[in-house]
C-alpha cells in the first residue's frame, strides 16, 4: 500500500506501554532521536508489535507542526 | 514555553511552498531524513521562517500512526 | 506495508481540486456514500491520483467523533 | 448544529471498548465497512452511546488519506 | 446533532481568508480571544459564514495540547 | 519556543482525569468556558500538571472545525 502521509521515518520499537483501549509506542528512529506514537491496542496486536520490531513512524504533514526558539 | 506534544525534532528549514492559506515546510532533520509540514501562510510570517533557519518539527503523539512491511 | 490506522475504505477518486499546497480528494466509496479528504498536492502527485483511480480512504481511528441526532 | 466536517457516515453502533479516559466506538456503516473512533469516555456517557444505537461517524477532511495498491 | 467533540466554544466570524481549497477563519471567541480554523472552501459556502456571522469553534480533545511557561 | 500552533488560549487546569496512556485534562479558560484536552499521562507528568496550574490550551487551526446554529 503507497500512502498519501509524506512522513514516514524508519525505526524500531523502544517501548511499550499498552492501557485499555490505547497503546503507547516508542519509536527510536534510525536517524536517532524518537517519536512517540499513540495508537489502539488492537492495532498493537493486528501488527504484531514488539520491542525491538522495525517499523515506521507515519505522520499526516497536516499534522506536523514548527516552532523556533 | 513547555509543550506536552512529546516529538519535538530538531532541523533545518530545506524548502518552502506557500499559498493563499497553507504552506508546505520540508524540514531536514537533523538526524537525518526529513518531515514535511502543512502550516499556515500566516505561521510561516509569525516565525520568519526561510530556508536554512533552525527549526522544529512539532508531532502530538496521538497523531503519530505506526506502518510494518 | 501495514499501518496503523484502523479505517481503511476502499473506493475510487471521484473529483479532484487541486490548489497551490493542498488538493481536495472525494472518494466515491464501494459501499456508498463519499469522503473527502485533503492532502498535499506533492501526494496527489506521488500516488498518480486522477479520476476514477481505485483508491483507499484511510483514517487514524483517533481523528474520528461520533454524533447523535 | 451544522458542522464545517464534511465527512458524516450514518451507522449504528456495532461495539464499545470502554477504558479510563478514552473509548474504542465500532460504527457499523450503512453503506457496509467499519468506522473505528476513539473519543473519550465522557462523550460516550455525554452521548448515550450503546451497542445498536444510529450514530454517525464524523471526520475532519484535513484528517483524512488516501493510499493506492 | 450532537457531536462526541468535547470542545465547542461560541463566537462569531472576525476574518475569513479563501483559498483554492481551505480557507482559514479567525473566530473571535464570546469569552474573549480568538480561535483559528482551517476548514475547506467548500465548507464555508456550504456554512454561509461570512464576518460577524455567529458560529461554534469546534475541537476534538485529542487535538488539544497543554502547554506551561 | 515559539510554536506554528496559532490557538494558544492561557487557563489554569480545572481538573485531571490520568488512565494508563492517557490522560484528560480539563483547562479553565481566563476568557471563560473550558476546554478539554487528551494528552499522554507521560505529558502530565513532564509538565507537573495539578489542579490549580497556568497553563495554555494548545491547537494546530488545522485541527478546528467550524460549527453553525
């Protein structure tokens, strides 16, 4: 599947931290740093994650905003 | 000021593409790999920015999917 | 690739708008009725869209609200 | 009230996942397919939210991809 | 309609800016202050907004951020 | 830091609802009304958010909808 989401950084999982209905994943991207994402614990399951897994952190550019110190 | 949006990656401004309303802020991070953002035309006035200027590129967690191959 | 995002509808482009930054997307659903969405033009580009291309409208289940009469 | 959300599907309840502060919404469309929503819980209690009640799944457009095969 | 948005503040339309596709709609907020909206085009002539027509400035929780000094 | 984010309205939290990932964060606004913001309780912790706290209620104009009677 190709996504309109023009952001999407490679990774792995870092972190895990899963409640009733979300799920917090840590992302440790391969160009360093993390981006923290907050999905649904069944997509949690429905991708298998797991510590360690390579992923990608996909975000909407509508989404991404800019600051400046 | 302090944000309780959790990614908050440092970078570059690479490009600019501005319109009536939005603009489209490519940010080289500084990581590596880029992030695209869609802004305001009138964000882009408030901080000045310009290609080359030190930036941010601001996420919310909850708007951060996770994709797998 | 997998992703996240929980709501993924099939359908196909219906109409188009495309401005400087953005472009409206109608999506003429398989099983009835139409979103529409709104992405970057550099998406549009990127994904070939044009009218009547098989397309998926995808949703991060967090975006969306639910209403009562 | 008339929203300036383009995208409102009718259906009906279909499951509920209720956590602390936030809830897992299924809508069963009446065009066909699944819209899954996460609102909080209050808005579940707010709106009288139960298994098999007309809704309808409301959906910024600025919120909403587009992915091809 | 009663919607899952937490979030609906009353005022009226200070200044509207149309582009191709969005249009951004400042809200100036009965409680003082103000609120910008980027909703489609479409949406406004769909609302009939115009300035100093009375309107709601809607938002999702999720959407909302919490910042400190 | 200066953020894009063009909605930055000054309250003091009202009160604090924190799940397992997430958290609600009810915001009294100085203009009067509320809003109602869902972060990660991971934000609530970094910011030492407690009842009583200055704070901004945060909004990407992207991320506001415009509703009418």
């Amino acid at each position: 599947m190709k996504l309109s989401a023009r952001n999407q950084l490679p990774g792995k999982v870092k972190a895990l931290n899963v409640g009733v209905v979300t799920a917090e994943v840590v992302v440790e991207l391969d160009g360093g740093g993390e981006l923290v994402a907050v999905i649904t614990k069944k997509s949690v399951e429905n991708l298998g994650l797991a510590v360690g897994k390579k992923v990608y952190a996909v975000v909407k550019s509508t989404e991404v905003m800019v600051a400046v110190d």
